[in-house]
C-alpha cells in the first residue's frame, strides 16, 4: 500500500486498511479515497461543490475526497493561497482554485453561484493575541457568505468548543445542550454560528452547522501531539483528561455527506470518534509503541470538551478507521520521522485561550 498515490481510486473499506504509510503522497491518496455511501451521497446532491477556506489543513483533503468521490461534479477551491504550492497541488489534483480574501464582501459576491458550500474559514491560533481579528474572521465573514450564498446548501465547520465542558464519566455534550464555553475563541465560534444560523432563517438556506472535534491526520492531531512528547521524553498534562478523535478521511466524509442532510432551518451535528478517551491511556499505550515510558504530569480534571455522536453514528454510522487503527499508524509515522506540520493543537488548554 506505500504506493497507493499510484494505483486507481478504490473505495475506501474498512476492512481493507493499509498497515502503515511511508511517505507524505500515500497518506494523501488514502485519505482522499471515497467510500460508496459518499458517493451514493454526493450522486444525490444535484450540482457543484465549493469550498472556502480551502487552504487549511483540512481543506485540500477535503477538496481531492470531493473530486475522487464526484467525477462529474465541479469542485472549486477558494482561498488566499498565501502557499502557492497548494494551489498548484489542487490543480493538478482536477481541482478548479479562485484567490480570494474572504473579508473582501465585493471578492465573495464575485465568486460563482455555487449549489454547494463547504464552509471551512476561520481563526484559531493567535486568538488570544488578536482578539478583534479573531471575531471578525469567524462571525463577520460567515455573515458575508451567509448573504452572499443564501440560495445555496452550506455546511459551516464549527467545533466542540463551543460547548461547557461536560463530566468525563457520561458521554459528551449532544447538539441540544446550552452553549457556554470558556475564552473568546470559542465565543467567538458561536457567533460564526449564529450568523449561519440567522441568515438560514431569513432566506431558508438549507445547512448543517459541523461541530468537529479533533480530526486526526499523522502529521498533526492530538495522538501526534502525544506521540512525539512520548518520543522526545517531554512531559505530557493530563489535566484534560480526556478527548475524542476522528480520522480525517471519515471527517472530511462527513462534512460532504452532510449536503445530502441539509436542513432549513441550519442545524447543528456533533462529528468525532464514538470514545471518550483517557490521554493517560493514550500515552501509555503509544509509549507501548514506541518503546518509552510516557511522562505524566497534572492529575485529571472531572470535565471535558466531548461530544456526543449519536446523531452523526446513526446517520452515517461509525467510523471506518478505529482508534486503535489510527494508533497503530501515529506511532509508526514519528517513530521513523515523517514530516509534521508542526501545528500543536493545544488541547490542554482549558481556559480556551490559544
């Protein structure tokens, strides 16, 4: 399988999960392979599909899934690209790229009318420095959008911040409990929400609000966080205790499916991996892994951000790749040194400043 990236489009099945990944272009190829309920999805959902904020971690992942699982459909990347070789990859991948500064209400009123929206735009880190920008990014661009596609399916990225923390022995925060996290990041989420939320009234804009928590990819993610502390011998905090993943290919899966459940008016969905998981259990068992002895500090805290997925299982089942599946290829991509973004996803942060 370490030559995946070469071979034709397969659909992506459980059962046939590849052992590991030795280079950067395998575990690309792989998360862009669709599964059939996507593209039985995605078949259903008439016309094209464009993504804002495409240029993230997530985005170009996303947007390669779109086109592996909808050949006959459009898929339009729209970003600053301040990296042109992203760019340059999504186009060579078939998909169609627009430059645009998203705060620029003129830019996105120029874009096409688009059936579909992947909403993906926003602003995390450096949150606690700009607080100002951090606002305006995630509820005065989504207002824009919002207006300016009102006639369009949107899916809007959001988080499982944007919940209180709930007690580590239930099973997470569902889409019906009260909104009322710590820090202006996520203050700030729900906002970007209520944007969406309010112009979806006004105009019966079908969508889906997606409150994603911690998507797992090998180069990034909180089992790579832990992974490479254990490596290196640096202490890991325990104070959050515990945490729930999800691999990206079944997020960035999620997320497309998601067009097909539309609602008007928008409505929330919790997306993430079915466990609430002990970051103790997870350190000791990649220290298992990897050969070391993880050093722990703090003692856990009785809450956590979890999510409840209930609603996302029963619509679109459980995730194909498992928890332990995703220890299995963490462990053995730092083990041998393959690249990371070097983007810590601070997830001990529990004043929800970032």
């Amino acid at each position: 399988m370490s030559d995946i990236n070469k071979a034709p489009i397969a659909l992506l099945d459980g059962a046939c999960l590849p052992e590991r990944f030795d280079s950067v272009e395998a575990l690309d190829a792989f998360i862009a392979q669709p599964s059939q309920a996507l593209i039985q999805d995605l078949a259903a959902v008439e016309g094209d599909i464009m993504i804002l904020g495409a240029s993230g971690k997530m985005g170009p992942s996303l947007a390669r899934l779109a086109r592996n699982a909808a050949p006959d459909k459009k898929i339009i990347a729209v970003a600053r690209f301040s990296d042109p070789a992203s760019k340059t990859e999504l186009e060579a991948n078939g998909i169609e790229t627009i430059t645009c500064d998203l705060f620029d209400a003129t830019a996105i009123e120029a874009l096409p009318k688009v059936e579909n929206i992947i909403f993906m735009a926003g602003r995390k880190f450096g949150s606690d420095g700009n607080q100002p920008l951090t606002w305006a990014a995630n509820t005065h661009i989504p207002a824009l959008v919002a207006q300016a596609f009102s006639s369009s399916r949107i899916v809007a990225f959001s988080t499982g911040c944007v919940y209180a923390f709930s007690q580590v022995d239930g099973m997470g925060s569902d889409e019906n409990d009260p909104l009322d996290p710590p820090g202006e990041y996520a203050q700030s989420c729900i906002g970007r929400e209520r944007m969406f939320e309010y112009f979806s009234g006004v105009h019966d804009t079908p969508g889906k609000i997606y409150r994603l928590n911690y998507a797992i990819d090998l180069r990034y993610g909180v089992l790579h966080d832990i992974a490479v502390k254990v490596r290196d011998g640096l202490p890991i905090d325990v104070t959050m205790g515990h945490v729930n993943v999800i691999w990206q290919g079944d997020a960035n899966a999620i997320a497309l499916r998601c067009l097909k459940h539309a609602t008007v008016p928008t409505s929330p969905i919790n997306v993430t991996g079915p466990e609430v998981i002990s970051v103790r259990w997870l350190a000791e068992k990649l220290g298992e892994k990897l050969g070391r002895a993880p050093i722990i500090t703090g003692e856990e805290a009785p809450a956590a951000w979890l999510s409840n997925t209930r609603v996302s299982n029963g619509t679109f089942g459980y995730p194909i790749v498992s928890l332990n599946r995703m220890m299995d290829w963490t462990a053995h991509w730092v083990s041998g040194g393959l690249p990371s973004h070097n983007k810590p996803t601070h997830f001990e942060a529990r004043d929800g400043a970032y």
